[in-house]
C-alpha cells in the first residue's frame, strides 16, 4: 500500500512538473515563429536604391549578396550625385515612386535633414566604430546621425617626378622651389587659393575657421574667418600671387581648367588637387606622385577641407529599417573594400586604412593621410552663405585690389547679413 501510494505521488509530482515546461516552452515557441513570421511580414520584396553616375557596377555583387542573405531583391539606377540626387527626391520622394536609399556629399546634409528627405539612422556602437571619427561627424547633423560613409576625399599635392624628384616636407622648402624653377611659362607649384575649398587648408592651418565646433555642433554665430589666424592665412596666399609666382590667368571660374592645362602641358613641378584630377593628369602622360600636402610655417598641417560621400535612407521610404539594414551590409569593412578596387574612391572605414589595398595605392595613400588632418566641410544650411563672400574677399586680395583684413572683415560682414536674412528663426 505504501508503495502504490509512493508511485502515485511521484506520478502526481511529474505531472506537475511537465504542467509548469509545457507552457513555458509553447510560449518560447510561439515568441520565435511570431518574431519570425512578423520579420518576413515586414521583408519588402525589393529595395530600391540610387547610386551616382557611372558609379553602381559594384553593386550588382553586393546587391546579389544582400538578396542571397535576406530574400530582398535590390533594384539600383544611377542618378547625378552633386546636383540631381537631392532635387529628384524632392519630386519623387512624396510622389511615392522615389528610392529607399540615396548618396548624398555631406554638406547637403543639412539641408535635405532640414527638409524633412532623409531619415535619421539608428544603428548600433559597433557600426559606428567601423568608421573614423571625422567621417562619422561629417554624417551627423544637429546630434542626429544621418549616414554612413562610403568614401572620402580632400585635395593633396601632385607633381611631375620628372620636374620634382622629392616632393618637400615643407611649405617653406617648396616656397623656395618655386622661387627657382619659376621662368618664363614654367611654374613651381599653382594652388587656386582665391577658391575657398582650397584655401580654407591654409586659412585654418593657420587657425581660422568657418563655424565653431561646440562638442559637435556647429555654430553659425560664431565665425572664425576673420580672427588672427585666418588673416596671417590670407598673408600667406596673398604672398605667392604677390611674389609672382601664380599667373594671374588661374583666378576665377576657369581657373581650374587653366591650372590644370598647365600642368598637363609640363609646365608645372606641382599642384594641389585632388582625386578627381589622378587620371586625367595619367591620361597627358604626366608621370604623377602623390603625397600629403607640405606642412605650413606654423609647422601645422595644412587643413584641408574633406568632402564624405554617405549613404541615406529616404525619409518616404515605407521600408526604412530595412533600407538601413541595406546601407550597413554596403558599408561594413568587406563591401568599402571592394567598392574602392572597383571605383577607387577612398573609404573611411579604420580597418582599410593600413590595408595593402590603400597602403600600395600612391593617390589612395596620399588621401588617406591627408584626411587626418582634414576637416568635414560645414554640413549645416548656413554654410551655402559662405561661398561666395568668401570667393569674392579671396579675389581681391589675390589681385591686389585688397588688403586681407579688410577683405576677411568684409567677408564676415556680409556672411552675417546673409545668415540673419535667410537663416533666422
């Protein structure tokens, strides 16, 4: 009788037990199909992504993998970059028939964030650590991640290695170079300087700035263009026009197109330019070398702008999580790589920096260098009010008609009428 009543109560207690699994384990069950099943409920059948002008044939790999990994089929078209992308999504993004992922310059961020035509992104501390610092504040407007980077670039300096047979450590060094090998219609080295994308590297080498940077946050009422050092910048540019050693011909708007003619003809040891100009300058048949540009006679580095190319999730996108998870599988280390071999447009990503890809590229080396110390071109919409103020002061003093603080103080005046006119709240 004991014995039947002991096998009845271990009969009753393993009852109990299976009682308190069983639901426990339906309920683990039913929270992994349904996570399941609302994943592919929410799984678009494709995504749709604009890529620059003559710039997607990499995405055809990337984009098998994507649809090879996650189902999703992704349909790219070449769109212009600089000037089409942002002014087509303002059309087709509310139309419903625009992208779910575009490629922006950063310093249109602002302005499409502002508009309401990109979505911030939310990604994880790891994806963000993928990338350098600078790259990702390029990609970040008012606190809010926007992107992520694809490629960057910012100009350096090219020479003739028949005409230049060391490129100088040197501004001083190659100050008096030029002094020597300039004659006739032959030049040391040509900058366009009274274009403020390139002079800012020696304005703020020389320690002015656009917009000060609070912890990240750019602002547009405190300006450093006319402070001590943006005019001893503007002393130096005006030094090598002064001391003839810049024809007066490379002013202006076509003054890039005769810069380049120049040395294109051999008649120039060196230029700053950037990556748009390293085929261009092989296809004439110039045997180039490229390296970090000369340090100043501060003894800092030249602050080159740096212009970020990132890519976006459109705010009208119905499927923006997906569309994000598209713009981390483009972007992570493996996918930056093979983009550049097939564009050679420099990625951001740390871990590709010391790669033998970058690091035996002499113009993807000399960018990548050139990048840390570089600084991201001001993203936010009062920067369109600096252009041409600035243009415009660069000019006079390159041609005389000015002295730099006057014109830097002239410059700043008017950016401030143009900030308060069209930017305030």
């Amino acid at each position: 009788m004991k014995k039947a009543l002991s096998i009845f109560m271990m009969f009753v207690l393993l009852l109990g037990v299976l009682a308190a699994c069983g639901p426990k384990e339906d309920e683990d069950t039913a929270t992994d199909t349904g996570t399941k099943e609302e994943e592919t409920a929410n799984k678009p059948e494709k995504l749709v992504v604009w890529e620059d002008k003559d710039k997607s044939g990499w995405l055809e790999k990337v984009a098998a993998d994507f649809e090879a990994e996650h189902g999703i089929k992704i349909e790219f078209q070449e769109v212009e970059m600089a000037t089409k992308m942002r002014d087509q999504l303002r059309l087709d993004g509310p139309a419903g028939t625009g992208p779910d992922v575009v490629t922006l310059p950063h310093d249109q961020i602002g302005q499409v964030a502002t508009e309401g035509l990109i979505a911030p992104l939310t990604v994880s501390d790891e994806t963000i650590a993928l990338f350098s610092d600078s790259s990702i504040s390029a990609q970040t407007f008012d606190g809010q991640l926007y992107g992520l980077p694809k490629s960057s670039e910012t100009p350096v300096f090219i020479y003739n290695k028949d005409l230049m047979s060391e490129p100088p450590a040197t501004m001083d060094e190659l100050f008096t170079f030029s002094k020597d090998f300039t004659k006739g219609e032959n030049y040391g080295f040509l900058a366009l300087w009274d274009n403020f994308y390139f002079a800012h590297g020696i304005i703020g080498g020389m320690g002015g700035y656009v917009f000060n940077n609070d912890n990240g946050t750019l602002d547009p009422q405190n300006l450093g263009l006319n402070n001590e050092g943006a005019i001893a910048g503007t002393e130096y540019i005006q030094k090598w026009y002064s001391e003839g050693l810049f024809p007066a011909g490379i002013v202006g708007e076509s003054g890039g197109s005769a810069m380049d003619g120049l040395f294109q003809e051999g008649k120039v040891a060196a230029v700053m330019s950037g990556p748009w100009a390293f085929q261009p300058y092989k296809d004439a048949g110039i045997n180039i070398g490229m390296v970090a540009m000369p340090t100043l006679p501060n003894g800092e580095h030249v602050k080159t702008f740096m212009g970020v190319k990132g890519y976006h999730v459109s705010a009208f996108s119905k499927n923006q999580e997906w569309a994000t998870k598209f713009v981390e599988f483009m972007t992570n280390d493996e996918n930056s790589k093979y983009r550049y071999e097939q564009h050679a447009e420099v990625p951001t990503n740390v871990a590709l920096i010391e790669d033998p890809a970058i690091t035996e590229n002499e113009g993807a080396k000399a960018v990548a260098e050139q990048s840390q110390y570089a600084v991201p071109m001001p993203n936010i919409p009062e920067m369109g009010e600096v252009w041409k103020p600035m243009a415009d002061a660069l000019q006079t003093v390159v041609t005389g008609k000015a002295a730099p603080k006057a014109a830097m103080d002239s410059a700043v005046d008017q950016i401030k009428q143009n900030i308060e006119a069209n930017h305030s709240k």
